[in-house]
C-alpha cells in the first residue's frame, strides 16, 4: 500500500520538477528495537569537518560550490575522467534521462568525490550520484 500511495503521488509530479530534484532517496521505516539496538552512528562534528573539508576544495578550485556550477563551468570543473564519461554517457542514455538530469548527477558526482578528497571524478563517484538520481517509479 506504501508504494502504491507513494507512486500514486510521484504520478502527479511532472518531469520538469522531478529534474530540478538533486537527491532521490528513500529511507525506509525502522521498527523502534531496529533503532533501540542501531550502534551509534558517526558524530555530528566528524561529519562536519569532512563537509567544510569538501567545500573548501570546491571553493577553492572553481570559486563557488558544486550545485552553483553551470552550463560549460561543469565540464570544466567536474574533472570527469575518461571512464567515468563513458560510464555516465551510456547510463544516461538507458535511462533516458535529460540534459538537467545528467548535469545535476555530474554536479553531485563531483561533490562526492570532493567528500573523498580525489582529484577527479571517477566512475565510483558517478555510480554514486546515478543511485541518488533513481525515482522510486521503478521500485
């Protein structure tokens, strides 16, 4: 019933909005012993200090952070390589998705790798933010 209700109003969402949507995640419900008994999770400081690490590395080489790059400003600072191009481009392309689309996931690709202080943006960065652009439509 969950998912009927929930595809019932993505339905109702169209797909101009849905693009201008960066992160598509579903979290699903945890009973109260599954968050009773969950081990303690990273601390809110430690998770900071990565961010502020990852923001400083993009202000640092574009001057302004990833989500406010656009147009020719992406390909020249995502810092795609070779086989992460290929792999975005074919993936893009199965999945249909649009120009925004793609750009969107490329700008979050590369805040990933930020977050893992790499140089350029690798397959594993893209494979990342492709999982966050998935509608729950094909759930």
């Amino acid at each position: 019933m969950y998912f009927e209700n929930l595809q019932r109003y993505q339905g109702k969402l169209s797909g101009p909005l849905v693009d201008r949507i960066d992160l598509h995640v579903e979290v699903p419900a945890v009973t109260s012993n599954e968050l009773m008994q969950a081990p303690p999770g990273e601390a809110s400081a430690v998770v900071r200090a990565r961010c502020m690490a990852a923001r400083e590395r993009a202000m640092a080489r574009q001057g302004k952070p990833n989500q406010a790059l656009q147009g020719q400003e992406i390909d020249q600072f995502v810092l795609l390589d070779e086989a992460a191009a290929k792999f975005l481009n074919v993936a893009a392309t199965r999945l249909g998705w649009s120009a925004r689309s793609t750009h969107r996931a490329l700008k979050v690709a590369r805040t990933i790798a930020d977050l893992a202080g790499a140089h350029s943006t690798q397959v594993t960065h893209v494979a990342e933010a492709m999982q966050y652009r998935r509608t729950l439509k094909s759930a």
